[in-house]
C-alpha cells in the first residue's frame, strides 16, 4: 500500500462516524426524482464543509464540486440523490408521500461524499494528474409521465432522467470518465463486484384507445367497444413474446390504467400504459414498433382506433469490464477492508434486467461501475434494508476514493487506457439527436 492510499483511508476513518450518521439520515428522508430538496441541501453543506465550491440547481436539483488540475482527464464520481416510492417501507418517507432509499441510493451519496472527505486532504489532491468531479445526480428512478408533463410544463426539465437531462444541458461535456456504484444489482455474494454489468434499455408506450360509446344495454350494437380493442391488443403482445431472442432479453410490461367509464355504457376511452425493455437499441426499437403494431392492428380488428405515443426511458448498458487486480492490490484491499474481505469481477453474460440511466451515460463515455454488499432483501421492496453499515455507508467510499486516485495518479494511465480502448456508441451530439425523437 503506498503513503497516498493510506492517507486516504485514514482520512476515510477519520469521518468514519459522520458518515454513518449522513447514511442513516437519508435513509430515514428520501425524496423523489427532481425534488431532492433536503438531500442536495445536506450534501453541499457537506462539500462546503470540506472547502468545496459547489456548483448547485443542476437539473433542480443536482450538484458538482471538483478538485485537480487541468492536466489529465477528468473523471466523475457519481452518486444518486433520489429515492422510489415503496410506502410499505418502515423507513419510508410518510412527508414525501412514501419514498424510501429501498434501492440503496442514500450509500452512494456516502461514497462521494467520503470519498470528497479524502480528497480534500491536499497531499491526496496533489497526487493526481487530472480532476476529480463529484457529482451528485437527481432523479435515476423512472418519473411517472405524468409528473414529467406537468415539470416540463413548468420548464424544470425536458428529459425522463437525471442523467439524460444533465447530458442535455452538457454538464457532462468536460468528462471523459464516470465512475458509479450502487448495492448488488445481480446476484453476487462478493462484498465488491467491480466492472458495469449490462442493463436492459427501456421505452414507456402510452395507448389511447378511442371506441364509440352507447347503451351497453339497449343498442350495444351502436357502440365500439376500446376495452375489447385493448383486451385483443394485451393478448397480441402475449402472443408475439415467442418470437423474441433469449439474448435480445426482451421484456414487456403492461397496465389499464383507464378501463372506461359508466358500467353501463360501452367504454369508448380506454388507456393502456406499456413498457419496452431489451438488452441493444436494434431490439428495443423492433419491440417497440411490434407493440404499437400489437395494438393498432387489433384496434382496427373491431373498428377502434389506437393511438400510441413513445416516451424516453433508458438506453442499454454495455458491459464494461474492470480488473479488480488493476484497481486494487490485494494488499490494499486486506488493509482497506480487513482479512476475507471479497473482491470480484463482474461476470459479462451476467445481465442485469432493470434499466438505468447510467446506460445511457455508457452509450457516450467508458463507466467504470463497483457494486457493494452491505444490505439484504429485494430492490425496490419493503424489505430492502441495511444490515451492515460498514459495508453500505463506508467501504464504498474507501472504494471510490481509492479507484479515482488509481485512475488518476502516475499521469492517469489507468484512466487514459480504459478512454482509450472504449469506443462509445454515440457522441454527445448524437445521444442528444437521438432521444430528442422520443417525448
Ligand atoms: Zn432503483
Ligand atoms: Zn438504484
């Protein structure tokens, strides 16, 4: 281990009750996507405290400070700021309306924040050549459209997600490499999984079906009935799934979230809600149109009309591979974490169904991604919770401290390789064309 990973972790140690109290009170106020008021308020004070310049009301509410010099890449320490609603949690948020941390975002904010504790240390800020940005993202949970309409409306934001929002205003122009972390997101009994698993990208389809209303008891003969259109559209969407690839990894969700109206009239306003996931853009676009194909044909089937709208989710993750071993001596890790402390590789045909918009960072720079143990129970359920807050609260910070000065230090030849080898699909320009198709 040498002096510079030391200090960094001591000066980890040195926060180390800080840090937990942070975690556990996040844990107990999480916000939704875009109103992350209180937490982004919490973690500037935090960064100003450190004698960070804050630069805050990035897409609402998302912040960044930064430190280095001008002579390397810059890499980007990202955490979430944003809970999910789960008001069965025990720890949700009863003023926010139930949000909870059930997807563990309140250990990430740790990660950077910790990891800003350290590199305020001005030997560790000496040590490397290039920046290091902390980067505190709003909203990674998908907004419901509804609430989407109404922000844009507002003119708050434009786009579905924190990150894609934060591409679009080119607050992610100056960075060349993001580093990110979350709890375990596929099986793994590791305490770290390092390397970006892939992840399914996403669409949300909205369907207006719109029939005739009349008596549904006198003259049902005078109606058309969009609840049919809707019922024949949803077992068209069954029926296609076996025309999908297992590697596409294709998934459809669907709701009728509105059914009609008076029991005793013909429904003729039906919506239904949908959406699209796969695991590459060419198969997310092909379900895509067969869902709207799915409800269109069988719409015109009894004399309905469809109309189908397609909003921005996520774009697909790419798997993008780390070398534990690269990152991280064994030494370092011993000393870092302790003896039997695990450290893995991600598995490439491991593929993680969710989506995030940390694909959609993928789709334009190389993500370097860990993920940590720490927490038990399912993701986005109620019993999601933290069972050792050593391993939620603080070694992910240790993790991302370590891995920005390893990318960063010997003139950032670690950062400048993995640049280097990746080759991201789009350019910023490109992504920003791209989604701009989609409402
Ligand atoms: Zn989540
Ligand atoms: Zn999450």
């Amino acid at each position: 281990m040498d002096h510079i990973e030391a200090r960094i972790l001591e000066q980890i140690d040195a926060k180390r009750g800080a840090l937990l109290s942070f975690g556990e009170e996040t844990y107990r106020s999480a916000e939704t996507g875009y109103e992350e008021f209180n937490t982004a308020r919490r973690a500037a004070q935090w960064l100003r405290g450190f004698g960070y310049t804050v630069r805050e009301g990035l897409a609402v509410t998302g912040l960044r400070a930064e430190i280095g010099n001008g002579d390397g890449p810059a890499v980007a320490v990202i955490g979430e700021l944003d809970g999910i609603l789960c008001p069965t949690h025990p720890q949700a948020n009863a003023a926010a309306g139930g949000i909870s941390h059930a997807c563990g975002h309140h250990a990430q904010l740790n990660a950077v924040l910790g990891a800003a504790a350290a590199f305020a240390d001005p030997e560790v800020a000496r040590s490397i050549q290039g920046r290091v940005v902390f980067f505190l993202v709003p909203a990674e949970e998908y907004v419901p459209i509804e609430r989407r309409v109404r922000l844009t409306a507002e003119g708050k934001i434009s786009r579905c997600s924190g990150k894609s929002e934060l591409l679009c205003l080119g607050e992610f122009d100056d960075i060349d490499l993001a580093l990110t972390t979350h709890v375990h997101m596929v099986d793994s009994a590791a305490d770290l999984l390092v390397g970006n698993n892939c992840s399914t990208g996403s669409f949300t389809k909205t369907v207006r079906l719109v029939g005739k209303a009349a008596h549904a008891a006198a003259a049902p003969h005078n109606g058309v009935n969009a609840l049919s259109a809707a019922t024949l559209g949803l077992s068209a969407i069954g029926l296609i799934r076996e025309g999908f690839r297992e590697r596409d990894c294709v998934r459809i969700h669907t709701n009728i979230t509105h059914g009609g109206d008076a029991i005793n009239v013909v429904p003729a306003n039906v919506t239904v809600e949908g959406m699209v996931r796969a695991a590459n853009l060419d198969a997310l676009e092909a379900v895509s149109a067969k869902f709207d194909r799915a409800f269109e044909g069988t719409a015109y089937a009894v004399g309905a009309k469809a109309e189908t709208e397609t909003w921005q989710g996520y774009l697909p993750g790419p798997f993008i591979p780390a070398d534990p071993a690269q990152l991280l001596a064994a030494e370092t890790v011993r000393a870092a974490f302790g003896p039997g402390f695990s450290v893995e590789k991600a598995d490439a045909a491991v593929q993680n169904y969710a989506s995030t918009d940390v694909g959609d960072l993928a789709q334009v720079m190389p993500v370097l991604n860990f993920t940590h143990s720490g927490t038990r129970g399912s993701l986005h359920s109620s019993d999601f919770a933290v069972v050792d807050p050593e391993k939620a609260l603080v070694v992910p910070s240790k993790m991302m401290a370590l891995t920005a000065y390893h990318l960063l230090k010997e003139n950032a030849a670690l950062a400048r390789g993995a640049i280097s080898r990746y080759t991201p699909p789009f350019t910023r320009d490109e992504y920003r064309g791209y989604i701009r198709r989609f409402k």
